[in-house]
C-alpha cells in the first residue's frame, strides 16, 4: 500500500500585465508557496483576492497546484 508523504499547495496569481503588438492580453505569474494543503478552494481564493488587491496589475486567473510524493 502505498503511503502520501510531503504534501504542499502552491498559489499561483496571473496577472494581466499589458498587451503586445497585436493587442493580445501579456500576462505574468506570481507564486506563493508554503501554503496550507488543508485550505479550502474558498478560503484560497479569499487569500487570492487579498493578495491579489496588493498588486499593482489586474488578476486574471488563480491556480491552485497541490503536490504530493507518494512512497510504496
């Protein structure tokens, strides 16, 4: 059976930064790690939406990646 070892949730924020030549939206992401896999999406995306209000771009989108090791 195998055993979850070491699970860990990165916030990543992409944000709109401008647009390019052919008027497309340009973006950048900012990650955040550390972050307690135990949170709910809800109260991430209430973390996302503080942070999010620091900026100085417009958020665009929220991703939440949670990775885990697994040991046999």
């Amino acid at each position: 059976m195998s055993t979850l070892m070491d699970n860990h949730s990165t916030l990543k924020l992409k944000l709109e930064t401008g647009t390019n030549a052919k008027g497309d939206a340009t973006c950048s992401t900012k990650s955040f790690g550390g972050i307690n896999p135990e949170l709910t999406d809800d109260e991430l995306l209430g973390i996302a939406d503080g942070l999010a209000g620091l900026q100085s771009h417009a958020l665009a989108e929220v991703d939440r990646v949670d990775t885990s090791v697994l040991s046999a």
